[in-house]
C-alpha cells in the first residue's frame, strides 16, 4: 500500500498466521523487489512541483503573503506561518476538488436525466469514486492532480452508476455514450497516474 507505506497480506480468513507468513517469507524476493520500486510522498511543502488539473505548480511560500492560498502565475501562493502550510494548501485543494467535481456530476447527471441524492469528496484508500444504491456519488478529492479528461471519466462513471448499478455490458455502453470520445485513454492515465495521486501531500 503505497499512500499508507506498509506492505499488506491478505489471506481467506480460515487460513492460520503462521502459514501465510511462511508463504510470505517465501516471497521475499518479490517483496523486495516491489518495496524497492516504491516512491517517496510528495508532501506540500514550499518549492514542491505538484499538478494541479494536470499542469505542474509550484508551491509558493512567504510569511507575508495572505495566508488563504492562491493559484497565480503558476504558482500555488500561500503565507503566514510555515507550519499551517501544508494543512491551507490542502484545503484549498480539497475545495477547489469539490466545487469541480460537483460541477462534472451535475453536468453529466443532466446529460444522463438523473439526479445524484448528494455529491461529497473523500480521500479513500481504493476507490476513485463510488455510488451507493441511495444515489449518493462519493469522489476522491485526489483527482484534482489529475488532468481534467480523467477527473472528468470517474465523474462519469459514477453517473453511469445512477442508471445502472453495476458493470455489464449496457453500464459500459452507457458510460461510453456519457463521457464521449477518449474514455479508454482518459481510463489508461488514470491506471498510470495513480500511485503517484496518492502520494502527493503525504508525509507533510
């Protein structure tokens, strides 16, 4: 698990600890192999190079620029205290994340005659996006780093979801008429792109 730095073994539940960590000592090869080619965090610290939208920014400090942060000039400018940086940078985001977001569902739930029951954003560990049997659309505030055609695909594949909950073949040919051309290429970013959206702003 790359976002929370551990490695995870997952077993059938009647299977005995001693013998799934025996299997594991035998993979110890592989292991390293997978541990050695783990990223380090990217934390929000000032002069880091993070995407915003999927453009590069730089994070931008100084004490006495205004501490709400701003996007200028490609920079992502943010003042007062040193140590408040990382947890203004990240709510700026987190904001900027839901109000884009709500904008895609919206946009695709007219497109799909739907209404979502509510539209929220959350940080989890597996999913980019998902949507109850209630209709609530929950969206990973993490794609915000992402360019705009593969925030724009989760955003649509959680409508789809409002119409069919589940991913056979009229879910697929659903989203595909939702999101337009590019949906395999805004799917095969996302699969590249991945580990490393969730591993911007850790380790702050």
């Amino acid at each position: 698990d790359e976002a929370a730095g551990v490695l995870k073994l997952t077993c059938p539940w009647r299977t005995s600890r001693r013998n799934a960590l025996s299997w594991a000592l035998d993979q110890r090869e592989w292991i390293d192999a997978q541990l050695a080619r783990v990223e380090p965090a990217e934390p929000f610290n000032p002069g880091a190079l993070i995407p915003v939208e999927g453009a590069d920014v730089r994070i931008a400090w100084r004490e006495d620029l205004p501490r709400t942060p701003a996007m200028v000039d490609g920079e992502l400018r943010c003042g007062g205290p040193q140590s408040a940086v990382s947890t203004r940078i990240e709510a700026f985001l987190k904001r900027r994340a839901r109000d884009l977001m709500s904008a895609d569902i919206a946009e695709y739930a007219a497109a799909a005659g739907v209404k979502p029951v509510s539209v929220t954003i959350g940080d989890a560990a597996t999913r980019w996006g998902s949507c109850s049997s209630q209709g609530r659309i929950r969206m990973s505030w993490r794609l915000i780093f992402a360019p705009p055609q593969v925030r724009r695909y989760v955003a649509a594949h959680e409508v789809a979801h409002l119409v069919h909950l589940n991913h056979g073949r009229e879910f697929k040919a659903f989203e595909a008429r939702l999101f337009g051309p590019g949906i395999s290429e805004a799917k095969a970013v996302l699969r590249r792109i991945g580990p490393r959206l969730r591993r911007i702003g850790r380790g702050s």
